[in-house]
C-alpha cells in the first residue's frame, strides 16, 4: 500500500514490505522445487535485501545463507539420487536386453517413485514414459 507523505513522497509501509519480503520467499521456495536454482538464488537475494531495508538484518542473513544454499545446489555435478537413478537405469536396460520385462517394470517404478520423492520432474517425465513404452511392448506381446 502507497502512502504519500505530507512532502508528497511515496514510499511502501511496513507490513507491505514483509508482505513483499513473503511473496518473494515464497517464489524462491517454488523455484527450488522445479529445480530453478539461479532463479530461486536471485528471489532469496531480492527477499534479503528488502529484510535489509526493513530493518530485519537477521532475516535477511539467512536469506542470504539459503541464497547461498540454492547455489550450491545448482553447482553440484550430480545429485546421489541422479547417480542412484543411473545405476537403477543400467540394471533397466540390462533387464530389456535379456527380456527379463517384469524385472524392468519393477525398476522403473522404483525410479519412478525415487524421483518423485527428489522431485526430479524431468526424470520422472523420462522415467513414466518408459513405463508406458514397457507396458505396450508388454500388450504386443501377449497379443501375439
């Protein structure tokens, strides 16, 4: 809310600046979860440096520390869940070849559920769409 002074400046009260400061956590937050890491660092950056005008030189400390987090984050050559998803994918693949197909299933949705658990939506994009490709080959064969 804009208020004007009687010098007829404007300038954003308080509780329009904590409002702003909880907006912008709460994007950094979503951006953290679908993997935007930049995105989620330069939101927690913005939060910290209203807190900081605010006066709230604590919150905005850790807004910068959780700012830092999300870098790290992005930085990081492969997550273990990435590795874990790997190896699962190597086991899946070895499963195909031989036509061991239930056994495949079973890895696939144990990747699946992994993934959703690390809320990795591409994998889990990858991952569901294996499953499908798995289950028509499946259906072919039993129609033969």
């Amino acid at each position: 809310m804009i208020i004007e002074k009687p010098s007829d400046e404007k300038y954003i009260d308080d509780d329009e600046l904590k409002s702003i400061i909880r907006r912008k956590i709460a994007l950094a937050e979503q951006f953290m979860v679908e993997g935007r890491f930049d995105a989620a660092a330069q939101a927690f950056k913005e939060a910290a440096e209203t807190s900081f005008e605010l006066g709230e030189i604590e919150e905005a400390m850790r807004l910068l520390d959780r700012r830092e987090d999300a870098l790290k984050q992005r930085s990081m050559p492969g997550s273990r869940i990435g590795n874990y998803l790997h190896a699962l994918q190597v086991e899946v693949d070895a499963s195909m070849k031989a036509g061991k197909l239930p056994r495949a299933r079973d890895l696939l949705k144990q990747m699946q559920a992994i993934a959703e658990q690390g809320r990795d939506i591409p994998a889990i994009k990858a991952i569901k769409r294996q499953l499908t490709e798995l289950q028509a080959s499946t259906q072919s064969m039993a129609v033969r």
